[in-house]
C-alpha cells in the first residue's frame, strides 16, 4: 500500500528565500507525481504534476523534481512572496491493476513566508 | 466559469439525517473523485468513478454512495449520518487517465 510522507509539516522563512519542501513514498510503482496548494478554506490548486517517466518539471518560480528510485520527489520555491504562503500537498497515483487513478495524499507542508 | 463546483458550500446536519452533495464539471472530463479531508487536514480518496467502472476505497463505509446522473455530474449522498463524518468533502475531475486532477472548492459537513 502506497504511503506519501512530507517533511517539515510546518516551515517558517523569511521573504525572498529559496526553498524545498520533501516528500517521500513508499512504492515506486507510480504514473506520476503530484504537487497542489491548499489556501485555508480553499479547495485545492494544482501546480506540477511529473509523469512516472520525467525527472523534473517546472512553472514560473516552482521547480518539481522526481526520482523514483529514491522514493523522492522536491518541490522547489525560488525567491518565495508572502502570497505562497499555503499548504503544500503531495500526491501520487500508484498502479493499481484496476484501471484506477485515485491520488495517494501526504499530510501536507504549512509554509509561512514572512514579510 | 468554474470548473468544478460543489453544493453547498457548507452543510449542517443532525446525527441520523440522510444528505447529498453535488458535484459538477465543466471541463468535459471523463473521471471523478470524491475525497474526504479530515479534521487534521488529511485528504483520502472515497471514490472515484467513469462511464465504465465505479471504484470505492475500501475503508469508506456503505453508508456513502456516489451517483452520476450524467458525465459532468458526481453527487454523493450519504445515508445515517454520524458525528465521524464531519469533514470537507472535495470534489475532483480528470480528462484522460493519470491525467491532473481538478478540485472543487469543498463542502464543509458539520454533524451534530
């Protein structure tokens, strides 16, 4: 059974940082691997997803890596703004032989960009 | 125009009453989720649901039951409710496959 796990649960930095937030899961039987925001009270946003095949994929400031063989996938944050402050959650879609594409969460990233 | 919209936004019940929530998209996708979010914020997939197959996360109880009328739409409804079913229930979409997923903005059920 598939276990994403994200590491801090909770990190605080100051404006203009660069930063990483992990995740790790315990098979790495997956189609792919995906990165989402989750503002309080809000549903959530999609921001990379990396296919089963890729190694890294990028959109504006966000840079997402994958290795599958490690477990492991980054999500990078490059000069981080007050407005990124949100939760960052981790999902993958293990294989299932049953034709279903159902995300496997982690407990998610609290990030805090302080002004 | 929003892609994946949920009704209502938040829902406060009596313990035993019989709910739904409704879910629609506008994306034209073939598949779509519902997941809980529980009160320390963890997110699990209940169902997820084509025009070919439904398939249900083992752990959900009976109690729940997804239903589509139509492609755009996937409501659930939930029969008996308890005081562990106050959660946030989203919604989600997705075109083909492993493709990403589209969240709904949620619904906040509150069982009293």
């Amino acid at each position: 059974k598939q276990e994403v796990t994200q590491i801090p649960a909770a990190l605080s930095v100051p404006e203009g940082e660069n930063l990483v937030l992990n995740c790790s899961f315990t098979d790495s039987a997956i189609y792919n691997l995906q990165w989402f925001r989750q503002d309080p009270g809000k549903g959530l946003t999609s921001l990379l997803l990396i296919q089963s095949s890729q190694r890294e994929q990028t959109s504006g400031r966000l840079n997402a890596s994958l290795d599958k063989s490690s477990g492991r996938s980054t999500l990078y944050i490059a000069a981080s703004q007050p407005g990124d402050s949100a939760t960052y959650l981790c999902a993958a879609i293990p294989y299932s032989g049953a034709g279903s594409y159902q995300l496997t969460f982690g407990k998610g990233t609290k990030l805090s960009v302080i002004p | 125009d929003t892609a994946v919209s949920q009704t209502p936004k938040y829902l406060v019940t009596q313990m035993g009453n019989d709910k739904s929530i409704k879910c629609e998209q506008n994306l034209g996708h073939d598949t779509m989720y519902w997941y809980k979010q529980d009160s320390k914020k963890f997110l699990k997939i209940m169902f997820s649901y084509n025009n070919k197959e439904l398939i249900i996360n083992e752990t959900v109880p009976n109690r729940f039951s997804p239903k589509s009328p139509d492609k755009a739409h996937l409501n659930l409804h939930i029969n008996s409710l308890e005081l562990g079913d106050s959660a946030v229930y989203f919604c989600a979409s997705s075109g083909q496959g492993s493709d990403t997923q589209y969240f709904g903005p949620g619904t906040r059920l509150t069982v009293l």
